[in-house]
C-alpha cells in the first residue's frame, strides 16, 4: 500500500491517458474494446481524485492529431464520450464537479455539444473540483490561436508589441485559465508529452506509468502522487527561496491520507 501525505497533495493533475488500443491487442480485441475500458478507468479516476481532494483533474481525452485516426475509431470514441456525458451528468452535478472542456469544441458532433455545454455551465457554481477534458485539443494550436488573437489587436491598434508579455499570452490560452498542472502523469510506458499542455507543463512533474490506461487503478494513482510527494519543487530558484506555496495544498487534517480509504467502484462512492 501507497501512503500519501495530506499536506501535499497535487492541487492539480493532468493524465495523458495512453495504451487503450494496446490494451485491446493484447486480448485479441478491437481497439475500440480498449477505449471502452478506457472510459471506465476515466470513471475510477475522476471519482477517486474527487476523494481525495484534488482540486483540478485534466484529461487528454482526444488531440486535435486523433482526427486523424480511422473513421470508425473517431466514430467509436465520440460515441463514448457521449455515452460517459450523459451517463455521468448527474454524478458530475450532485459531486460538485465542474465540468468543462478544453480544446477545439466547434469540431465535436453536434450530439456531444449538446450535452458537453449545458453541463459545462450548469456544473460550474460551487465546483469543488474542476473536470477538465482536452478534447480536439493540442497544446501548440492552442498556443497559436493566443498569439494570433493578439495578433489581430495589434494590427487594429488595440495592442502595442511590448504589451504582449508573458502574462497577457497565457491569459489567451485556455488551458491555462484555470492554472497549471503540478503533477502530469502519463501512462502506457511512453515518455512523451505528444502537444499537451506545452505552456501549463513548463513547471509541472511529470510521472511516467508503464500501466495502460484501461489497467490503471487507485494503486497507480497513488503511485504517481507518492513521487511527486517526494519531489522537491524549485522552479528554477534555490530551496531555501523556492516557498512550498506552488501547487502543495493541505487536505484535511490528518498527516496521512489513508489509501485505502478510497474506494472507486460506484457502489463504494
Ligand atoms: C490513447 O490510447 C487514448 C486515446 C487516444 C483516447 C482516450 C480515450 C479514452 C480514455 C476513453 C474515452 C474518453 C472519455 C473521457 C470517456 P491509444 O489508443 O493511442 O493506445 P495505444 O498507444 O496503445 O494504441
């Protein structure tokens, strides 16, 4: 068993959920198989994270380059997501679990939109924790629409170059809207970030997990938080200046988060 430490957990943890289609193969089964337990494990996921207190949970559900996977494929993992909508509506609203999305959502069927957006603004007051899903998402496109709508200002006249700083580009990137990940945790034994959060991840941790995604549980999770517990965070400074303030939050009371304690299935929740 995991131990993890209350007082510093990640306040925000980003997944590049990778091996579905592995998983699949591995079992003789269609790709799509795996995004079907993939799907699941999303359900353990955000419910467990929920528990135990982060704040923010960002999913690389669909990059803008997974267009270009096969039709039936695409076809196959949009009707998932729109299955996992409509199926954890009321979960995600009586949790207190703002929904939204992240990404390029005008090229999302019709039929996902019509879920996605209503829930999207009706999850947000009193949130507890934010569900943040990257889909048609990537991180460089979304870099460049920033740019080219500041662009577009300075061209107009609204914007002088020296006032596109740092600060004024982030504040256009949506991704970054609602604050960095601390800890991004890639599974499936790859070890690449593959166009996600390019800006938020410029200070995060990241965890690499050979598990595939279809495979991984409460144990992995813990896993990957036990590192970055272990982790000292200076963000380019020195200890002794670099302050804990980033990212570490206190989680209740307790020294120690009791893993155990945390049941994913839904009749456990
Ligand atoms: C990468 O695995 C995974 C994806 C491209 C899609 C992720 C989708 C889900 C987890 C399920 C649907 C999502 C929601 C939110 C309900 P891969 O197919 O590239 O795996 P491989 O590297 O083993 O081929």
């Amino acid at each position: 068993m995991t131990v993890l430490e209350a007082r510093n957990l990640p306040r925000h943890v980003a997944i590049i959920m990778d091996g579905n289609g592995r998983w699949a193969e591995l079992q003789g089964r269609p790709r799509t198989a795996g995004h079907r337990a993939g799907s699941d494990a999303v359900r353990r996921i955000v419910r467990l994270a929920r528990r135990l207190g982060v704040e923010q949970l960002t999913l690389y559900a669909f990059s803008e380059q997974n267009w270009g996977r096969p039709q039936d494929e695409v076809e196959a993992l949009m009707a998932l997501l729109h299955e996992f909508l409509l199926s954890e509506r009321e979960e995600i609203l009586s949790n207190a679990i703002h929904l939204r999305a992240v990404g390029s959502v005008e090229r999302l069927p019709q039929p996902v939109r019509e879920v996605l957006e209503p829930l999207s603004q009706r999850s947000a007051p009193g949130a507890r924790m934010v569900l943040s899903l990257a889909l048609s998402y990537g991180g460089r496109e979304e870099i460049a629409a920033a740019a080219r709508t500041l662009a577009r200002k300075v061209a107009r006249g609204q914007l002088s170059p020296e006032d596109v700083t740092e600060e004024l580009l982030a504040a256009h990137i949506p991704s970054v809207a609602y604050g960095e990940p601390d800890l991004i945790i890639r599974t499936g034994g790859e070890f690449r970030i593959s166009n996600f959060l390019l800006w938020g991840s410029a200070y995060a941790e990241l965890f690499f997990s050979p598990t595939l995604w279809p495979d991984f549980a409460a144990e992995d999770l813990f896993q990957a938080i036990s590192a970055y517990q272990r982790r000292e965070r200076r963000f380019g400074l020195v200890p002794s200046v670099a302050s804990n303030g980033h990212g570490a939050h206190a989680n209740g009371s307790s020294a120690l988060v009791e893993t155990q304690a945390c049941p994913t299935s839904p009749s456990d929740s």
